[in-house]
C-alpha cells in the first residue's frame, strides 16, 4: 500500500522496501505495520505511535523522531546511524542486531527494552529510563546514565569505564559483571555495592 498522508491512522499495512525518505510525520498511528527494508532516511516524526510494527532492516539513517512512541516494535539489522529519538518511548522494543553507531537518543523511556550490544560511549543518556532493560553487552563508556532509572536492568558484560552513574537508580542491577574502571557512583550506590558484596556497611 502506497502511503497515503491523508490518511491518520493504519492498522496491519505493509510499506516494506517501500522509499519514505523525507517524510513528515505528526500525530500519525501505525499498528502492527511493516517498514521492513523500507527507506526512511530523514524522516521526522512528533507524537506518532508506532506499536508492534517492523522496522527489521529498515534504513533510518538521519531521521529525527521528537516524542514518538515505537511500543513493542523490532529493529533487527535495521540502521539507525544520525538517526536522533527524543523523549520518545521504546518501551519493550528489540534493537538487537540493529546498526546503533551514532544512533542519538535522549531523555524518554526505554523500559524493558532489547539494547543488548547497543553503543551509547559518550552519549547523554541522563535521566532516562532503562527500567528492566536488557543492556547486556553495551558499551556505556564515558556515558552520561545520572538520574537514570536502571533498576533492575541487565548489565553483564557492559562497559561503564568512565560513566557517570551518579543519582541512578540501580536498585536490583547487578553491576559484578562490568567494567566500571574510573565510574563515578554517588555515596549510596557506593554502600548498596559494599552490601552486595558483603561487606557490613556501619
């Protein structure tokens, strides 16, 4: 189905391999649709919806989404390079195997999310929200993760060499298997680590 920018919303339509470079997207509701293969570059979307939708090898390389929502989406050998996400929600989508180079993404929700290999060195990723993510196998290097909510995230094998996690919640995260050379961590992670590791804290 050829796109039709009269038409809001869309329920189970296949644009796959279809060519949306340079599209301009606002308020727009996609529902179990596939962008498989499509081409996407440049794109921008704002307070769009996109749930349970395909975007396995999709090219997305530049576009800019500002308070979009991809729920439940997959983004499997997909290419995110320049491609921006702000305040939008990823919430229990799978970016695994997706092209993450110079993929940006700031503020939003990230929620049980598949980021496992994704790489964030030196990204901004404060205040986010990583809740129950897999971020196994991250590189988080040099990463701004302050004030994010990490709790109960998957982190074994991550690098936080350099990271700032200072003010995140990792309540529930196990950090034992990162690498944390030169992380900075505030006063009370410093304690909740000693407990873990078994030390009595006084």
């Amino acid at each position: 189905m050829t796109f039709d920018p009269e038409i809001k919303v869309y329920e189970q339509v296949s644009f796959e391999g279809e060519d949306l470079s340079d599209l301009t997207l606002d308020g727009y509701r996609f529902t179990a649709c596939s962008f498989k293969g499509a081409m996407l570059s440049a794109m921008q979307t704002h307070a769009c919806t996109f749930m349970d939708c395909n975007f396995e090898y999709a090219h997305l390389n530049g576009s800019l989404h500002r308070a979009s929502a991809f729920i439940s989406c997959r983004f499997g050998g997909a290419s995110l390079f320049a491609a921006e996400m702000m305040d939008c929600k990823g919430t229990a989508s799978s970016f695994i195997k997706a092209n993450t180079a110079g993929w940006v993404i700031r503020g939003g929700n990230f929620s049980y999310a598949l980021l496992s290999g994704a790489k964030f060195k030196k990204d901004d990723l404060s205040d986010m929200n990583f809740s129950h993510a897999d971020m196994q196998d991250c590189d988080l290097s040099f990463a701004n993760l302050s004030g994010c909510d990490l709790s109960y995230a998957m982190l074994q094998g991550a690098s936080l060499i350099g990271a700032d996690l200072r003010g995140a919640d990792i309540t529930g995260t196990d950090l034992g298997q990162c690498r944390m050379k030169g992380t900075k961590i505030d006063l009370q992670q410093a304690v909740l680590l000693a407990q873990r590791m078994g030390a009595s804290v006084e």
